[in-house]
C-alpha cells in the first residue's frame, strides 16, 4: 500500500486504515506478527485477527507460515472445546460480516451443536464459558484432591445458560442447528425458556437468569428490543403438544400484549394454549385487558378465541358426545376428559369474571356456549356463574333473564342447586317451576330406592326366622312375636311412604299444568311454596342469613 502510493506536492505518505475488522487490537496482534513479535493467540481474539489477516492479504505468497495459516491451525483447536468455541462465537459478534464470508461462524455453531447433541458420556470437552462458576462450585472429596467434576453435559441443561448469552442472530442460528442435528424437543424448549426469561423480565417478575449466574449483570433491554426478541423466540417454539408448560405459554402471552407484538405472533401463542388449555388454571386465564378502549376488567376476547382453537381440534370429541345418551355422561371414566376439564375451568372463569359491571351480556353469553353442553356432567358451575351474573347485573330485563338462564340444563343440577334454585328470586319463574319439578323427581327416586332397599331388607329377614324355628318351640314362639310386631311397624312405614309417593306424583301433576299458565304475575309463585313446603324453608334460610 505504501509503495502504491504517490504524491505529487512530495509529502509524507499517510495511510488510513479504518475498515480494519478488530479494529486497533487485532491490527496491533498482525503488525507485531510481521516484525516477529512474540503475540498471544486465544480463544477470544482468534477469530479478529484471523480477519484482519485476511483483509491484509497475509497470505503464503508472500511468506511461508504467515498468519492467515498460523490462526486457522489454531482456530481448529478452538474448535475443539466447548468453552473455547463458545468464546469465539461470541468474537464472531464484533466482526460478523467478515467472519461469515471466512466461514467461522458456520464452523463455530455446528461444533457446538454437533457437542450438545451427543452422548455426554462421550463428552470429553470441559463445560465453560458463563455456566462454569455454576459447575465449578463443588466440595472437596474426602482425601482433600479436588479432581475435575463429571461436565454438567450429563444433565439435559448443561449447554444453554451459555447459548443464552449469544446474541440473537447466533442464538437462532445455534437452536435450529441442534434441531437439525436431532436435539430432543423438550432440551430445545427448556434452552427457550431460559433465554426468554433471562431477557424478558416480565416472565419472572424479575431477571431470574442473572441470580442464578453469579457475576453477570444484565442490563435492561427496550420495549423494541424485547419485542423482537419475544417474537423470535415464539417462532422458535417447538410445535410439539405439552413440551411446553400452558402457564408459560400464557405468560408468553399475556407478556406478548403488554409489549404490542405482532398479531402473527399473539395468533401463534392462542393457537399453541387452544391446544392445551385443559392444563390451564384459573389465576392463568386471567389476562388484564389492555389499551385504551377497553371495558372489562379481564381479556375476554383472548380467552374466546382460545377456546374456539380448543373447540376446533377437539371435534371429534364434540361429536361422539352429541350422540350419548342424556342419562349417560362423558365423563364416566375415571380421569376426567380434556372436554370435560375445560368445561370446568370455563364455568370457574365465567363465576369470576361475572360480577364485572361492564361485562356485556353477549360476550358472557358467547363465553359460555364456547363448550358444549355435553361437556358438562353437572351444571352447578354454570349456574353459580350465571347467579353472579344476575346479581351483578340487576338491570336486565326479563326476556334477557330468561335468555341467560337456558343455559342451565335443570336434569343436571344436584340437589344442592336445586334446593338454592328454589329459592333464589333472581331466577326468572319458568325456571323456578323446572327446578321444582326436577326437584321433586330427584326426591321420588331417592324415595322409591329406599323403598326398593327395605323390600329386599324384608325378604332377607325370612330365612333366618324360619331357622329360628327348628331351634326349640319357646324360641320360635318368641321370635314369631317380635317378627310379627316390626312388619307391623314395618308395614305402618311403608304405606306411610306410599302415600307420600302418591302425593308428590299429585303434586308433579299439578306443577305441569302450572308450567302452562306462566303468564301470571310473579306471586303464583307463593301458591307453589307453600304447597310443595318451600315457604317454611325460605324463612329459616333467611333467618339464618
């Protein structure tokens, strides 16, 4: 350069060398190299000065042994150790053009790769870089020789606590390497994890990554930053079922919302919870509303589409169970099903988000014919959210009561709903006249099983009095006299009950003439109380309130 380099006006030739990669450092390492200084070579200017030696042109042609030559013999010994490696990576970072064009990068992440996704019984290479003041930390054995610890490659972990602290174009790069290579899901989704809560501390309430790194301070990234970085590594998820947790994936979300991502990648988190929301709880699904035009107080727009995901993969379940029989239930099985789970999370989500005052009538409405009504053993959960609905709601009319209230399927309240049921006026009073007759259903079956039960009591009874008999003649008279004296008793209580039967059987007719001439105002509703006993109740429970 210099002896290319003419003046006309005879100064001094003054060169420029600013486009150096590494800069001063790496240039320095080349100039004292060509004037047989003795220089230092090492994991983590390797990879500047192998660039500048290349942009210098310091090539075999010009001398034997020049240093393009001498640092690619070392750099292939670099390779050869994960901390090492992960060190030039890193060095990778500062001169990534050039280091691309030479192929160190390349180089670099299929070493690493091709180590984290072996056998680590094989592993030989020590584990360093940030993770190694984590493993080094160890007690002395017994003879007092502190020996080289087993590399923490045996646990599933061990590599990603470094890989975290890559930038994250070379941490996207690392990832999908190892999926190629054949990494199992769930190591590629714990490495996520890690450098998603390690940058985003908005997962953990806090930067998690860095207490459990001594030394290492993390400074605080901007929205932008972080957004992209959140949506990099929603991409990077893999897509297989349960190998990420459905809590994370919602704080993944609910994170996604505070920091504006794109729509593409709230869509991708739905579509990932929708497919396992069964895993779900309560305190997860509950995702503040955001923006400045909202009204309710909690997402309810997120968590519907979520379930109309979960809907849509679960179609076949829908179907079979549509074509059960009413008397049967889904949920027979000693596990619950997933159908049947998120049916019940959905019943405890609309009893909390109901007594919000701003919760239209529709979106609750939506909310809750999301599942199907075969997903739903009993309906003591739907009905305890509609009663928080209706309380928190006076205002609505009749016609929006009774609108409400058909998703109560009266065959499937417990006993417990009904007797509440009953009594509750918030109900619109066809309602109340179901429930009733239900009501006195669930007490005639209940009646005619007991009845069943002392029939086969009194059968049973039979043999052992006759084997009394063949005993002695004062025993059998003694046991004719007490067997006589309980079937009279026996029998007094029977068609005591009998009647009972027959009375409510008269009353349920009554009550299904009723149901017809709802058009009456509300105080029919005393007739019905005081004939079938609720009167007397209704007082003594509100006494006792």
């Amino acid at each position: 350069m210099i002896s290319e380099f003419r003046s006309e006006d005879g100064k001094a030739c003054v060169l420029h060398l600013h486009d150096i990669p590494g800069g001063a450092k790496a240039f320095e390492l080349a100039a004292k190299f060509c004037y047989d200084i003795r220089i230092e070579l090492n994991a983590t200017n390797v990879v500047p000065v192998r660039c500048a030696a290349e942009h210098l042109l310091m090539t075999e042609d010009y001398v034997g042994g020049n240093l393009i030559t001498r640092t690619d013999n070392f750099l292939g010994e670099v390779l050869g150790s994960w901390k090492d490696t992960i060190k030039a990576l890193e060095a990778c970072e500062s001169v990534l053009p050039h280091a691309e064009d030479l192929h160190i990068v390349s180089r670099c992440i299929n070493s690493l790769a091709s180590k984290a996704c072996s056998d680590p019984s094989l592993s030989a290479w020590p584990v360093g870089g940030h993770a190694a003041t984590k493993s080094s930390q160890g007690s002395a054995p017994w003879n007092g020789i502190v020996t080289r610890e087993a590399p923490t490659s045996a646990l599933a972990d061990w590599w990603y606590i470094d890989a975290s602290f890559l930038g994250l174009p070379l941490f996207k790069r690392l990832i999908l390497a190892m999926e190629a290579k054949g990494m199992k899901p769930e190591n590629v989704a714990e490495a996520l994890i890690y450098s998603a809560k390690r940058s985003l501390p908005g997962l953990s309430g806090g930067s998690t990554a860095a207490r459990m790194t001594p030394g290492i301070s993390i400074s605080a990234a901007s929205e932008s930053e972080q957004r992209v970085f959140l949506e990099e590594i929603v991409d990077l998820l893999p897509m297989n079922k349960g190998v990420i947790s459905t809590r994370f994936l919602l704080r993944l979300l609910r994170t996604a919302m505070i920091l504006r991502a794109s729509p593409s990648c709230r869509e991708n988190l739905e579509r990932r919870t929708g497919a396992q929301v069964e895993e779900a709880a309560l305190e997860d699904l509950l995702i503040p509303s955001l923006g400045p035009s909202v009204e309710t107080l909690y997402d309810v727009d997120c968590v519907q589409r979520i379930l109309v995901h979960f809907m849509q993969l679960n179609q076949s379940a829908v179907t079979s169970s549509a074509i059960v029989d009413e008397g049967q239930s889904i949920t027979s099985s000693s596990s619950p099903t997933p159908m049947a789970m998120v049916a019940r999370l959905v019943d405890v989500y609309l009893a909390e988000v109901a007594a919000d005052v701003n919760l239209k009538l529709h979106k609750f409405l939506s909310l809750a014919s999301a599942v199907s009504d075969y997903a739903r053993p009993l309906d003591d959960g739907i009905y305890r959210a509609i009663d928080v609905y209706l309380k928190s709601h006076p205002w609505l009319t009749e016609s929006e009561r009774e609108q409400i209230c058909q998703l109560i399927n009266c065959q499937k309240l417990s006993l417990e709903a009904c007797t509440h049921a009953a009594q509750n006026e918030r109900l619109p009073l066809r309602l109340v006249v179901q429930v009733l007759f239900f009501e006195q259903l669930h007490l005639r079956s209940s009646i005619a099983g007991w009845l069943f039960v002392s029939d086969r009591v009194e059968n049973s009874q039979a043999p052992h009095a006759n084997l009394a008999l063949q005993k002695s003649s004062n025993v059998a008279i003694q046991a004719d006299i007490s067997e006589e004296q309980e079937n009279d008793d026996h029998h007094v209580d029977v068609d005591d009950m009998r009647s009972q039967v027959l009375e409510l059987e008269k009353e349920c007719l009554s009550m299904k003439q009723e149901i017809g001439k709802l058009g009456k105002p509300r105080s029919s509703w005393n007739i019905f109380s005081r004939k079938c006993g609720f009167g007397v109740k209704s007082q003594s429970v509100a006494g006792g309130k």
